[in-house]
C-alpha cells in the first residue's frame, strides 16, 4: 500500500501544473504542517509486534540553494499519533526530528535525502535514535510548497527496538 501511495503522491505532484515563478528558487525559511499513516513495529525477544495509526504535526526549516542545482537545508519537526502494541491501551508517542537534508532543484520540483535525529516520548520514556527517509517538494506558488516524504525512525525503548515508518504529506508556507 506505501509504494501505491508514494507512487500516486509522486505522479501528482510532478503532474500538477507549474505555478511557480521560475528562479525563485528554493532558498528560505518555511514553517508548515503534515499528516499521513504511521506503523510502529516492537521487536521484543523473540517476537515482533506491530500497529498502525495516523499521525500529524508541525514542521519549520530552512533551505539554501547552491549554484549547481543542489539544496542543503535543517528542518525541526514536532509529530505525534496514537499506537498501541501488545494489547496495550492506546498511547499518545510524541516525536520530535532534527533533519538534515540534501537535495536536487529540478525546477519547481526538490527531490531530497534525510539524515536526522529523532526523540520519540510514549509517556513513560523518551528515547533518542535516528531517522531517515526521501522526500519530494512541489512548490505550487512561489510561497506555497506541498510535499511528500518516506521516513524511518528506529530507536530502543527498554531493551526493545522499535522502527517507526511514516508517510507524511505536507504544506508549507516559505518566507
């Protein structure tokens, strides 16, 4: 369902029609909001459990475009959803990114890798790992950006590890 979603993502987005000034470049501060379906998986000793939800969030960031077509940018991102594993009640996990990225300026499109850390709170602890993950920026308007990023979050909660898959959709506002 991820791979249908992202391909569906990535069609519409490179087929959406060109709005932006051309030049404008993608140098600049942003400040916007996502959304889109999460599964966390628990490997315990000796089993794996797993369960999906829907998380949301804000983001701000700031990106700089070099003279080859390259984007080098930071971004700070606050999420949170609802998951429960093990039979558990559900529980509000918290995370929050520290994300670099490197990308290359197609025009009005930005297609980009990330590198990060991440800190995920479930109210009980709070862990810090890494995250990782591609991503794809459209910018509709000259300010207006609508985006899409895969991201992988793995840390170790009480000798557990759990990897967080997220598919988020964004819009953001760029200064």
């Amino acid at each position: 369902m991820k791979s249908i979603a992202t391909i569906v993502l990535a069609t519409t987005i490179l087929g959406l029609p060109t709005l932006a000034i051309a030049g404008e470049g993608w140098t600049g501060f942003y400040l916007g909001a996502h959304v889109g379906p999460t599964d966390a998986e628990v490997t315990f000793v000796g089993s794996t459990e797993s369960d999906s939800s829907t998380a949301y969030g804000l983001q701000a960031g700031y990106n700089h475009s070099l003279s080859n077509n390259w984007v080098i940018g930071g971004e700070l991102s606050y999420g949170t959803a609802k998951h429960s594993i093990g039979g558990d009640p559900p529980w509000d996990s918290d995370s929050i990114r520290l994300k670099f990225k490197t990308g290359y300026d197609l025009g009005t499109t930005l297609v980009y890798g990330i590198l990060g850390y991440v800190n995920i709170d479930d109210g009980l602890d709070s862990e810090d790992g890494t995250t990782f993950g591609i991503g794809i920026n459209y910018k509709a308007t000259d300010t207006i950006i609508l985006g899409g990023e895969i991201l992988r979050d793995s840390v170790n909660f009480f000798g557990s590890d759990l990897d967080v898959t997220s598919l988020l959709f964004s819009v953001a506002y760029q200064f």
